[in-house]
C-alpha cells in the first residue's frame, strides 16, 4: 500500500494553521449560543472552579447560590480530590472571626461573621472532611464548622462532669461512606471521650489499659495525625507515641527516641506517612527540621531542614514553634520577642515556602496568627 505525499516547493513551508481569534473579555456572552448549554454540566464545571472563586459565586444570582446546596452538586463535589489543604486561624484580633489561607493563590481570605454563634473565645484543634473542628478555652464546649460556608454547630453537652481548664488533645476523623465524623478528645490522665455525629452522643469508654503507662504526658502543642483509622497521639517526656484504633477500640503504645536537640516538636502527616517536624537547637544556631517516623525501627529519620539561609535569622535567638497546620502542608509560626515569621513547607514535594504576612484588609494592620489548623476545603460538608 502506497501513500501520497505532497512535495513542498524550496523556500514555501508548510501551510500554517489559521490563527485562532482570542476572545475579548468585554465582549457580551452571545444567548443563542450560551442559552444551548446542557444543565447537567452547569455542576460539573461548577465544582472543578479554584476554591477561592466561590466567595464571589454567591452572589451573582440565586440560582447560582441554589446550586451549591444541591444534592447533584455534592456528588459531583465528592467525585474530586483537591490535593492541596487550606489552612484555618485565629489571630489575637479576631479570634472567633478567624483567617483563610489558600496556599495555591498564597492568599490571605478574612471572614466578616464569626464562624460560630458565641461571645466565648474558640480555637481551631482539630479537622477532617473539610469540617474543623474548635473548642472554647474554658474546654467545656466543642464546636464543628465549615470554615468556607460558615455553617457551624454546637455539639451536645457531655455527660456528667466536665472539668473545666483541664488541658486535652483532640482528633478527628470523618467517615466517606456516611459523611458522619467522630471526635476525640484525651487528657493526661488517661480519660477520653468520643463524639459520633451519626448518633450525636458522647461515649466515655474509662481509663487506659493496663499495657499504656499512665499519666500519658501528652505534648500538648502537637496535634494529633491520623492514619489509616488510627490516632496518633505524642507523649513529651517519655520519648513515644500512644495509637487508639477507631474501629477496634484498642490502644497502643511505641516507645519512640526524640532526637538529639530537639525541642518545640510536632506530630504531622503525609500520604500515610508520621512525620514529625521540630526545632532543632544546638549552641546558638536552631533549625527547623523534618523527620519521618520508620516503622520497622521506631525510629526518627531526618528527610530535611530548612535552608541555611532563612535559619540565619534566627541565630542567638529563642526561638518558638507553633502548628498551624499538619496535613501534607505544615505551616509554622516562629517567633521570638523581636521576630514572628510564617513559613511552610509542602511534605511530600520537600518544598519550604514563606507565608505572606496575615493583614486585615481594611486598615492595613497585620494580625497576629496564634493558632490553626490545616483542612481540605469542601463546600458540601455539613456540621
């Protein structure tokens, strides 16, 4: 079989393709045209926009704003991952209001509303699901919200009594067949207590078994991280890690070496991974630096560091680490008297990156992060 093919005059190229004529933005959609769209991909299109252009989409019309709350869009929502979290604090200014960071626009996004109905101060300790999960300082109350929406709900009183000041780590998990969340709150002396939404009641299973060392000296400036239905939670003088199944009810304990030098630590997450990120301090000099927790040893594996060049800043200072946000991306708050500085840094690409200075739009004035969480924004979520 013999193709043809035609030959090019010297000097004459190829016929070169009809420039494709770009539209002008000003230019008005044409009706005859636009009005043929099918509805069914109004949604698809719809849940595939950057998170950040839905602040703007309730208010262009009331069936755009309907759509959200439909129950087509929530599948059609559920079908996408956005592999990249945001991160939600509170700032000393504006605690209840709190502030949005999407790290893909590295942008700052300030709410106007409180993101729950009360005068008591809430913090950010916990999320799942694109919900987060706040509880008031007092440790009395628990709260969930969607930070992007602004739906929130008080959760139900726990039973008997509630020590009030009495310091816990909470975690949180989210279940994709049934949407329903659990929460769970630890304190040092071995008491926890569990909250599932599908049948909105508190369960007090008791105290640690007898193979978990009781207190548990629980690190109180590290969230908890989750992994393949299990919570993990950090102990601070006693070198480990305690576990609790959320299916089976069983807890465990691992007895983890901190690394040398090491102070201000973390536990985060990674595509299933324990990572563990930290201040590493050593005569004058201190570093950030970033572990991976090794299964088979127990033991920390450094991954990587800060670069040299942003650690310069902080020599011969006292240097303090806070967690904003352990999910795949950790953002750090770093500070000392003269200094607050903002950086994250991306776990599984291995990428430092600096945070913009969180300022309120209206009169310039940059606010102070004190605390947060990091979440993966979903419209569709319910408390």
């Amino acid at each position: 079989m013999t193709e043809k093919f035609k030959m090019l005059e010297p000097g004459i190229g190829p016929p070169s393709k009809r420039a494709r004529k770009d539209s002008d933005p000003s230019e008005p959609m044409e009706p005859e045209i636009w009005k043929e769209f099918p509805e069914d991909l109004y949604e698809t299109l719809i849940a595939r926009l950057p998170v950040a252009t839905f602040f703007r989409f309730r208010s262009v019309c009331q069936k755009w704003n309907s759509i959200l709350t439909s129950n087509s869009f929530s599948v059609q929502c559920s079908q996408l991952t956005r592999p990249q979290p945001w991160f939600y604090t509170g700032t000393l200014e504006n605690v209840n209001t709190g502030a949005l960071y999407d790290p893909v626009l590295k942008k700052w996004h300030h709410p106007t509303a409180p993101v729950v109905p009360t005068k008591t101060i809430v913090l950010p300790v916990a999320s799942a699901g694109g919900l987060v999960c706040l509880i008031d300082v007092n440790h009395r109350s628990f709260y969930v919200c969607n930070p992007l929406t602004r739906s929130s709900r008080e959760l139900r009183a726990r039973s008997g009594p509630v020590n009030v000041w009495s310091r816990v780590v909470v975690g949180m998990t989210v279940e994709k067949s049934s949407t329903s969340y659990r929460i769970m709150s630890v304190r040092s002396n071995g008491w926890y207590e569990i909250y599932d939404s599908g049948t909105d009641t508190w369960t007090r299973p008791g105290g640690m078994p007898a193979c978990i060392n009781v207190p548990l000296s629980l690190n109180y400036r590290s969230q908890a991280v989750t992994v393949s239905g299990c919570m993990y939670f950090l102990r601070s003088d006693l070198d480990g890690i305690v576990s609790y199944d959320m299916e089976t009810g069983i807890w465990k304990q691992f007895r983890v070496p901190t690394p040398v030098h090491l102070r201000e630590h973390t536990l985060a997450e990674c595509g299933g991974r324990i990572m563990l990120a930290g201040l590493l301090t050593k005569n004058a000099a201190t570093c950030v630096c970033i572990w991976e927790l090794q299964k088979m040893t127990l033991l920390w594996k450094e991954v990587d560091r800060m670069p040299n060049v942003w650690c310069l800043e902080f020599y011969g200072k006292p240097i303090k680490m806070s967690c904003l946000g352990n999910k795949t991306l950790l953002m750090l708050s770093l500070r000392s008297k003269t200094m607050n500085r903002l950086v994250g840094y991306d776990m599984a690409r291995k990428e430092w990156f600096k945070v913009p200075n969180c300022v309120f739009p209206h009169n310039r004035k940059r606010q102070w992060v004190t605390c947060g969480t990091a979440f993966h924004p979903c419209l569709t979520a319910k408390a």
